[in-house]
C-alpha cells in the first residue's frame, strides 16, 4: 500500500472522497528548542490534535508523546533536526514538520591520518557550517567565562576525555592524530580497537551554559581496507537518515546483524585510520 505525503496548505481530496485534514495544523511555535537546567522545558502542538491522530519522529531521539505531540526538550538527543508526522485516525494520509533540538552533534566519518585528515569538528544546531556561540579568540588556556564555549567539563560522571588521551580544543575539535599519539588507543595502537566516551560541554547560546553531553564511538584502523563493511554500510545508513534523503523506515536499512539499532543517530562513529594504504 502506498502512503501519500502531504505538505498542505488547504483541504485536499482524498482517494475514496472526503477532505483531506488540513497539516496546517502541524505545527510548534518554534523550530529550535533548547534544553534548561533550571526548568522542564515541555512543547506542545499549536493545535490540539489529542486522540485525532499519531505522532512519530525520526530519527529516534525525540522525547515525543505519540498521543499528543508533547515534545520533553531536556529528555531529547540535543544537536539534531527530527522530521515530526502525523497521521489522522483511519488515514494513510502523513503530515510532517520539522524540529530542531539545540546542541551539538558529530557526523559519523573515516579520517586519515596520512591524508591530513586529523580533525573532527562539532556540527551545530543540526545545520553544517553554522559557527557555535562561541568569541572568535579561540583559546585553549583552560580558561573560561559566562561568554565562552566549554568542551569536556566537569560532569557527574567524573571523568573528562583529556584524562583518557583525547584532544580536544575549546570549540569542541577533535585532534585526531595527537588523540592517537597520546596513547587513547594504547602505547601501539591496537588495530580494531573501538571506545565509547560521553562529551560534556557548554554553550553560551538559549541554553544558558546548561550542562549538556553527548555519546561519540570512537575507532581505530590501521589501513582503509581494515574497515568492516558492516561498519561503513551503517556510517552509509546513518548519513541517509541525518540528510532525510530517505525515510527512517526505509526497506533498505538492514534488519540483521547491524551494528547500530535503525533509525538511531546516536553514538556518532568517528573512525580513525592510520594510513589510506
């Protein structure tokens, strides 16, 4: 069965007659929300749609109630653009709205190192190339102010990357080749090795410097050709999913032995490979 996508600007007909439901109606007073460390922070639809249809999100991330529409901000994946649907009670008809969450995000990809491909930047707000909050005298000093972008703080946890060997300047780039150097992935790097690490970091944006934190993978490969082809059908997958060029649902996502569950973002992988060769 074939599900028609509707972006509406008035009542259409729909096959079978009758109106179709008007996806003007799908909508939030914003496009980008930003977590608070001092409230809850709940989004609801401008219109009322409770029990008239269901809400899904993709990808997953979303603190989204699937009756409602109530987005819980500070429950969601920061740094991400959803696509929000809705379809009416005994419908095929989809509407759908984007939404933005703030924060940052890293984009699953392979570096090489002998290819001076060394460093891994921040992606902000979902929109690449869009600069952070940050002063443009970038400084590294370990100091920092109410005006300043911090990458790697203090968290609950207890533990900062740059006590496990990781690189990482005060605008949230990643030096992949002294991260390697410093011994992350051992004195010899071990060929395969993969760490998982939380990032805590703050940005003066609507945020108000509130502690925020995100999942990264990181890989270490000694040659290109050391690359599972599992590992980059799902960096292939995941790109698709964060660039909406095809749905969360799609039939070509693999179903078994993957190495991520479908349609969830989270933790980028940043793949690290000595030499092309």
């Amino acid at each position: 069965m074939a599900f028609l996508i509707f972006s509406c600007d008035k009542e259409v007909e729909v096959p079978g007659g009758g109106a179709a439901f008007d996806c003007n109606q799908l909508s939030y007073s914003d496009t980008i929300y930003y977590i608070s460390a001092t409230q809850s922070v709940l989004v609801s639809p401008q219109t009322n749609l409770e029990g008239q249809g269901t809400f899904e999100v993709s990808p997953d991330g979303l603190a989204i109630d699937t009756n409602t529409g109530v987005i819980d901000v500070n429950a969601s994946e920061t740094g991400l653009k959803y696509k929000i649907t809705f379809t009416p009670t005994g419908s095929n008809q989809v509407c759908e709205t984007f939404v933005t969450i703030g924060g940052v995000n890293y984009l699953d990809g392979i570096y090489v190192l002998d290819q001076n491909e060394t460093l891994a930047g921040p992606i902000y707000n979902g929109v690449p190339g869009l600069p952070l909050p940050c002063p443009d005298d970038d400084s590294d000093d370990g100091s920092s102010d109410d005006d300043s972008c911090d990458f790697d703080v203090e968290n609950p946890s207890g533990i900062l990357l740059e006590d496990l060997g990781f690189e990482i300047s005060s605008k949230g780039v990643f030096d992949l080749l002294e991260t390697v150097e410093n011994g992350t992935f051992g004195a010899i790097p071990v060929n395969g090795e993969s760490l998982d690490v939380e990032l805590y970091y703050k940005l003066p944006d609507l945020s108000s410097n509130a502690l925020n934190s995100i999942p990264l993978r990181f890989f270490y490969y000694e040659t290109v050709a050391d690359i599972p082809q599992a590992l980059l059908d799902d960096i292939e997958e995941k790109s698709d999913l964060i660039n909406e060029s095809r749905s969360g649902n799609s039939l070509n996502f693999r179903v078994m032995n993957e190495t991520r569950p479908r349609r969830v973002p989270r933790p980028p992988f940043i793949v690290i490979v000595a030499r092309l060769e």
